[in-house]
C-alpha cells in the first residue's frame, strides 16, 4: 500500500473537510463528521483529519500502487484549489510505502 499525507493549515480547515467530503459523497462513498472523514474513490482513498487546534487539516491519501495514488492527490488538489478562492492553500505530498493501519 503506498501513502501520501499533507495538511492544510487554515482558519476554513473544518469548512474544508465538510465540503470536500459533502461534495465527493455526490459521486463516491464518503463519510464524514466534525473532526474527521474518508473518501473511497475507485482508485484509492482519502482520510481526512481535523488536528486539535482546528486550524489544520491532516490528509492521508492511499491506494494499491503510485499512479492511483497520484490520480487520488491530483482530484483532491483540483478540488481544493477550487474550495480556496479566497486564500492560498499550498499542499506539499510527503510519501510512504508501508502500513499506517
């Protein structure tokens, strides 16, 4: 399983994950509450965690191989830009290949 994990650090981070997630359930299986979500895209998934101060926004990214993975960060990345008209959200991935379960 490969992993790519950034954060969002913003004052919209909560806003951000209740859209994304409200927005992807249209089309894929997604779950989400205040502090947290998951997103089940056919490629792989996303996670999505509020750290304590609410102001950041953690993302987990995985799927079975690199190219799905890179397709996952790549709808996320478009979606995000799309969410944050209003302020610059810069994502920089960091990558693992191993097990975070």
């Amino acid at each position: 399983m490969f992993y790519s994990k950034t954060i969002i650090k913003s004052e919209n981070s909560a806003h951000y994950l209740k859209s994304l997630c409200r927005h992807f359930a249209r089309k894929v299986p997604a779950t989400w509450d205040d502090h947290q979500g998951e997103v089940n895209f056919a490629m792989g998934n996303c996670n999505f965690t509020l750290i304590d101060t609410s102001d950041e926004l953690e993302l987990v990214c995985s799927a079975e191989a690199i190219e799905p993975l890179a397709t996952v960060k790549k709808i996320l990345e478009q979606h995000i830009l799309m969410l944050s008209r209003r302020e610059t959200i810069a994502l920089i991935w960091s990558h693992d290949k191993s097990t975070l379960e």
